[in-house]
C-alpha cells in the first residue's frame, strides 16, 4: 500500500504539465547563415533529432519526482486484530405430526420453518449453532458447531414424525440447556419452535426452565400455526384427502418459559412472520465484533530524490554536450 502524508504537494504536477506544454510551443528554431547550403540539402536527419525534446522531457521528471518527494510517499502494511464475542445457540424443532399441517401454504409447518430456520443459520458469522428436534422425546440432531454446511445437511434430514406423536417440551429444553452446560460463550441462547402443547416427558417445561436461566440460558419461545382448525393431509382407503382438525398451543407456558429465562415469546401464523421474527431474534443475539487496526509505514523520500539527482546529472550533462544549443 502507497500512501502521501502531504499529498496537497501533488498538485504541483499540474504545473509540471504547463510547464512542458509552454516550453513546445515557445520553442525557436536556430539559425545559422551559409553562402550555399546546396551541399545541406544532401544531409539526411541525424537520429538524434527524434532526441531533441528529451532534455526538457528529463527536466520535467526530475520535477515531478522531487514534487513526489514533497508529498512524502510511504508505504505501509495495514493490520487487523479482530476480537469477536460468538453467541452459542441452539435451535430446538418440533417435529411432531402435528407440524404438517398446511396453513403455511404452500408447506405445510415444519418445513417451512426448515425454509426460514436455513437463513438464519446462513446469516451467522462466528457463532456456534446447534440443532435439537422433539416430539414425544428429544433428540440433539446437531451438536454446537461452525460447520454450518454439515448443520444445514442435518437440518434437511428432519421430517415431521419422525419422534412418535406427542410433544415434550420440558424434556427439549433440558436436552438444550445440556448442549449449552459447558459454554464458554458469554450469550447461551435457545429459541424453541413448537405447534403444540407439553403432554410428554418427565420433566416439566417450567421446571425445565427454571433450570436453564440457573445457567444463564435464555430461551426465545416461538408458537406457529394459525388459531383453530388447520388443513392436513391423510391417506386412507379412498386415497389422498385433505381434512380438517384442531390444533391448541399453549401460549401461556411458552409465555411463561421466555419470561424465566429472560428471553421473549412470538406467535407466526404464515411464514412472512416467522421469518421476521427469528430476524429479529438474529438482531437481538448478534455476535459483539471489535476491530483495531494498525499501520505501518516506511517512508520512500529518499528513492525519489536520489532518482531526481540522478536524472538532473544526466540532464545537465546532455543539455552540455550533445543538446547543447547555439545562442
């Protein structure tokens, strides 16, 4: 990197230009007067003549180059040191049959949660994410981790049902709060997607969460899926039929998880919404990045006005003797 301490000097060059520009057109032609100049006429061109203008040309960057040292160049080498404060998280789905309903038309629940749930991951820069999914038991699909590629292949393996029919909230936090026990990440951060209310498990989602804010953990509650009855899609003795059934989430425990743990609850009922909300739980949790910068410089004064002494021997030398032009 090249850098002017003073680069003001840099216009200067301007009338370097000027300069030279003046000195063509004020050029006189020299005379000298012969009896007979017939034997002249017989003298080709010197091949210095095509030379003749080098004399103001090597003046001219004898000056430039002694206006270059004024500015003062330098080079450097800029530096970083990047201190960053990574945010562990773990992203908790449920996957219980009831995520296929279709209210997220054109998908039904979980997978358009998987949609939404890609981009966040893709947005992450240095924090460790990792990826529990629970129905009638808790599964750590993913461990904490940076290889977001290898999360988002896990991610894609995920299918609604895959855990029996239920839905065990208690036990999928304290799965996540034991992803989260040996963190060193100064945020420890659980958002728990669910469609459904706790029936399953042996550990009480309140209790469960009583735990996690014991070790700073704090747990963002999303509910999705629209209020009432929602579309589904069965296969019976007749074919494929879309029916109608009810879904209930229970909003006041996962209200109640947040609060304990000191995160916040959110309700999306098409995917435009839940999308904005784990943007904003994106904003909420961003990775702290501190960044100093250092340079170093050399300084090149002298390279420059060494070749402007060297140029300016050469050109006093040339304007004496082969350039030397006749008053």
């Amino acid at each position: 990197m090249i850098r002017f301490e003073d680069p003001e000097w840099l216009l200067l060059l301007l009338g370097v230009v000027g300069m030279v520009v003046v000195s063509l057109r004020l050029k006189k032609q020299g005379s000298v007067c012969y009896s007979d100049v017939g034997m002249l006429n017989q003298i080709g061109p010197s091949k210095w003549l095509a030379l003749r203008h080098s004399v103001l040309g090597l003046r001219a960057v004898t000056l430039s180059l002694l206006i270059i040292g004024l500015a003062r160049p330098q080079s450097g080498q800029r530096m970083q040191e990047v201190t960053t404060e990574g945010v562990d998280i773990v992203l908790s789905l449920d996957v219980s049959p009831s995520m296929k309903a279709l209210d997220f038309q054109p998908k039904n629940r979980l997978e358009a949660a998987k949609d939404v749930v890609t981009e966040f991951i893709r947005e992450r820069k240095s924090d460790r994410v990792g990826l529990v999914v629970f129905a009638a038991e808790s599964y750590t699909q993913c461990p904490l981790t940076l290889d977001y590629a290898m999360l988002l292949n896990f991610l894609k393996d995920i299918e609604a049902g895959m855990l029996g029919d239920g839905t065990a909230i208690g036990t999928a936090i304290g799965t996540c709060v034991n992803r989260l026990r040996e963190s060193k990440a100064k945020s420890k951060v659980v958002i728990l997607l669910t469609d459904g209310m706790s029936n399953m498990g042996e550990i009480d989602p309140i209790t469960a969460a009583r735990a996690a804010a014991a070790m700073n953990v704090k747990i963002y509650t999303i509910g999705v899926g629209k209020e009432g009855r929602a579309p589904f899609k069965v296969k019976d003795a007749y074919g494929e039929r879309t029916v109608m059934a009810e879904t209930h989430i229970d909003e006041e425990s996962l209200k109640e998880i947040a609060r304990i743990t000191g995160g916040r609850y959110y309700r999306a009922m098409d995917k435009q919404k839940l999308s904005e909300i784990y943007r904003e739980i994106g904003e909420l949790e961003k990775t702290k990045i501190e960044t100093k910068e250092y340079l170093h410089t050399t300084e090149l004064v002298g390279y420059f006005l060494l070749a402007a002494l060297g140029l300016l021997m050469i050109e006093l030398i040339l304007a004496h003797t082969r350039f030397r032009s006749i008053p």
